[in-house]
C-alpha cells in the first residue's frame, strides 16, 4: 500500500483542494483543476505511461489518501469534502468495472491539519 499524506489545512475550497492534490500527487500540467479532472488522473494510478500522474501503483496495490485535519475540513468545508468521497467512489468503480479491486481509501487523520 502507498501512502499519500493531505494536510487539510491547506484546504479552503475546492479550488484549493486541486492545487494541493495537483501537487502532491502529480498531476500534469494541463490539468483542469475541477473534479472531472481529478477523476481521470486518479483512474490512471495503474498506467504511469499515461503521465497522468506521478504516483503509480502495481498489480492490487492501493493508495491511502491520509488527509491530515480531515474533520476540520468536513465542518469547514462539508461540500468539497463529500464531493472528494464521491469523487475517490467513482474512481474506485471505474477500477471495479474492468477486474480490477478498490484502490483509492480516504483516511481522517487527527491533528494539525
């Protein structure tokens, strides 16, 4: 299993949110920075020679996004956190639709977010 840590007090809005997941995770440069966006990188954690990002995981391995504050972040911005799940569902059903297991479990981490 990978990890992936999300401080979630760099998280305002969604806007925010992209730029830190972009970050973090790699996403190229041509990136849209809305959740259609997100959804197609992510679904190409298992094909790094997509280049749509930089985190890449083998044969059923996972990636545990730990978000770092993430309650705070559910109070402070319940919108962009639900869709955040939504979003780590879809992505884990277009996994399941070709054979493949979940790979993507969001993980709220306590403390200084």
């Amino acid at each position: 299993m990978k990890t992936v840590r999300i401080q979630g007090s760099s998280i305002d809005d969604e806007k925010s949110l992209h730029r830190k997941f972009a970050s973090v995770m790699g996403f190229p440069g041509f990136y849209g920075g809305n959740w259609n966006a997100w959804i197609d990188c992510m679904s190409y954690l298992t094909s790094p020679e997509a280049g749509m990002t930089a985190f890449h995981l083998v044969a059923d391995e996972e990636l545990r996004i730990d978000l770092v504050g993430g309650k705070s972040l559910q109070v402070r911005c319940p919108k962009v956190f639900e869709t955040l799940a939504e979003c780590a569902e879809t992505v884990n059903a277009r996994f399941k639709s070709h054979g493949e297991r979940a790979r993507i479990t969001i993980n709220i981490v306590e403390g200084a977010g």
